[in-house]
C-alpha cells in the first residue's frame, strides 16, 4: 500500500507518535476516506476513528442482495470514471462492483416525440455502474470489517462537533492554537460527551456542514479578512421528487437508462436488478399538484398524460403508493470558498465542501473523487498541515465551477 517516496516525506512525522485521524461522517466518502488514511499514512502509524450520527447500515452480501429490492425507498446514483477510478485507487471497487448493475446506455424521449433516442455509452472507459446509495454505504462498511476491523473504529450514533480554544476545561500549554479540536456525543449513551484532540480531521458529514457552518461563523466574528462562506444559490425552478417502482416486460433490454422529459415533468428510470425491476424518480416543479398527496386515480391519469410509455407498468398498489405520498425535495446548490481547510488539522470535503443536484450521481463520483485527490496531497506533503491546505488549493476552485456549472 505504501509508496516509497511516501515513506521519506510522512514517516518522520508519523515515527515520532502514531497519528490519530477522526473521520466525520460515515457516506460512501467517509468510509472511504478511512482507507485512504490507513494506506497513505501507513500500518501500525495511523489510528482511525470513523463517526456517523445515524444508526449502522444493514449489512449487505451476496447472499442477502434481495434485501435490497424493496426498492422504490432507495434513490439511485450512478458510478461513473471519477467514482470508479477513486475506489480502485483504494481497493474497494471488487466489492463494489458486485453489488452493482452496469448501464450500457440510454433511452430517452425528448418532449413532443413519440420515437426515443438511443445512445450506447460505449466510448466511456470505466462505463456507468448503479447502486442505491444506501447500498454503497453498506458495502464500503462491510469491506472495512472485512479488511481494516484493526485499523478503523466505527462509531455509530455518534454525533461530532468542532469546539475552540474558549471551550477548554483548562489551560495547557501543548493545545495548538491554530488545531482544530472535537466533541464526540455518545447519542446511544444519554449524550455522553468527550473532548478529543487529533492530529487529523476529515469533515465530511455531507449537506449538515455542522463543521463549515461553525468555522464560517467563527470566521466572521473574528473579522478574518477572508473568511470561510458557504455560497448559496436561489433555486428559481426548485424540484421535488417522488420514487415509484415498476417492471419492465420481457421483450425491453433491462439493463438501460430511461427517461422522458415532457413540458410538466421528467422520469427518469434506472434498474435495480436484471429481471426487469426499475425505480423511477418522478422530477416535478415544487408547485405541482401531483407532488402533494393527491387520488390515485389523478396521479394515474396524469402519468397516462405524460409517461404514456411506461405508465401501464406502475401496478396499482405503486400508483397509490406514490400518490399519497408527500414528495422529497433536492439539496440546493452550494459550495465552500475560498479554502477547504480550516487550522492545520481540519480538511473538508465530499457533500460538506459542495452541494450538487443528485442527477446520476454526480455528487457522489465527485466526492469520492475528493478522497483520491486529498490522497495524492498526503503523499506529497511533509506534513498534515501541507497536506489539508494543499488540497484547498488543488481542489476548491474545482469545486466551485462544478457547482457554478451545475447550477447554470
């Protein structure tokens, strides 16, 4: 795992005591985050300490994979080159692999044509794999019980706060004025706290950005000349979504992308497995009647109207389902500037450092491809502190034109 010019860069200060990393936030960047650490910094030289707020995920195998499709709960993403390269780069992608479905292609009927368009992604490199997310989440945790249970601790039910240097219970000279220092709440435990020094922190606990939100406001009341701002934009055509499951018969290819685009709406369908199961995500305008709870007997002759081509492969019982459903909303547009380090210990990325529409993933293949770029950092730096502020220059302007692009 370990490069040698690694070794003469890193292992001077990770020799003089081993260093302790906290990870904040357990999403597929999270977990994979974890390894990265373990390889960069090397066996026996880095203790990993992983904390998510929400329960631990169901463990997935191949063995319990129809677990996984009751499936109109879960919001597909698509791994594409960006994603895909970063879990090779840290061995996770065998596992990966095989809990996904790969999409060749795409079929898609564009608004006012009855004929669809077909296009085969054969030009891609890596192609395109689908999973739900969720899903993901699972099969990086159960790789890392399989593969680091003596390097990674993984602490569910855990909430993790940044605290300052007017938090500390007492004076001591070691603190470091410009680290960033934790508090980790046992929520299992009556909200048992502790406070934790650390030589690293990965804040990546995704659209909360209880770190960004607090090193923005700490910035600001401390009249920093540029301060740490989380952009945001106004939404003018704000989205909702809900989720419906229907199988495709037996003469459609049952591995492709589908999606129509109407005046009113857009459904776009990915598969969840080879027998023809899909779940589609029915995008609608915040001000739609049907993305409140209506009749079925309304969502049914609306989808009649708008997705006539796969309209009569919604049961009835999906039809109700999703009717008296209240639909979810899409995450706004948002990114961090002007840096995405904070002191010399904090780095932040994945979700925490931007926010983009969900479409096929685009964020998830970004914020994985965050975690391989901050491992390049580690290997090029003498230090935790070169490492954090070089990926702050290597990776925010990134960051922001995706999200300006994205949002345009």
């Amino acid at each position: 795992f370990l490069k040698l010019e690694f070794i003469s860069h890193v292992t001077a200060l990770t020799l003089q005591k081993p260093i302790e990393a906290s990870v904040c936030g357990a999403g597929p960047a999270g977990l994979l985050t974890a390894m990265c650490l373990c390889q960069k910094l090397g066996d026996g030289n880095c203790k990993v300490n992983v904390y998510e707020k929400r329960p631990e995920p169901a463990e997935y195998s191949n063995s319990n994979h129809n677990s996984w499709e009751d499936l109109s709960c879960f919001y597909n993403i698509g791994l594409g080159e960006r994603g895909i390269s970063s879990l090779i780069e840290f061995g996770a992608w065998d596992a990966v692999r095989d809990a996904c479905i790969r999409v060749p292609g795409r079929v898609d009927w564009q608004p006012g044509s009855s004929e669809p368009i077909k296009k085969m992604l054969t030009e891609r490199k890596y192609g395109t794999y689908v999973l739900p997310r969720d899903k993901l989440v699972s099969v990086l945790h159960q790789h890392i019980k399989e593969h680091y249970s003596d390097k990674i601790n993984l602490y569910y039910e855990h909430d993790v706060r940044p605290i300052h240097d007017s938090d500390h219970d007492d004076t001591n000279d070691d603190n470091n004025d410009s680290n960033v220092r934790i508090q980790v709440s046992n929520l299992a435990s009556d909200g048992q706290k502790q406070k934790m020094d650390c030589d690293l922190i990965v804040a990546c606990d995704g659209a909360a950005r209880t770190f960004v939100r607090d090193f923005e406001m700490q910035d600001r009341n401390n009249h920093k000349k540029d301060p740490m701002t989380i952009v945001r934009f106004e939404d003018n055509n704000q989205r909702v979504f809900k989720s419906i499951h229907f199988r495709l018969p037996p003469e459609w290819q049952n591995n492709l992308n589908y999606a129509v685009r109407s005046d009113r709406l857009i459904f776009d369908a990915l598969p969840v497995n080879l027998k023809g199961d899909y779940v589609g995500i029915l995008l609608l305008g915040s001000n739609d009647e049907m993305a409140n709870q209506v009749e079925p007997e309304d969502f049914r002759r609306c989808l009649d109207q708008e997705i006539p081509q796969f309209s009569e492969f919604i049961s009835s019982q999906e039809i109700e389902k999703a009717a008296r459903s209240q639909s979810s909303t899409l995450p706004m547009f948002r990114y961090v500037t002007p840096r995405l380090h904070h002191g010399e210990n904090c780095v932040i990325l994945g979700d925490s450092a931007k926010t983009v529409k969900p479409y096929f993933g685009l964020g998830c293949n970004s914020a994985l491809e965050d975690v391989k770029i901050f491992g390049e950092c580690l290997d090029d730096a003498s230090s935790i502190a070169d490492a954090v502020s070089n990926f702050s220059t290597r990776r925010a302007k990134d960051i922001e034109v995706l999200v300006k692009i994205s949002a345009s």
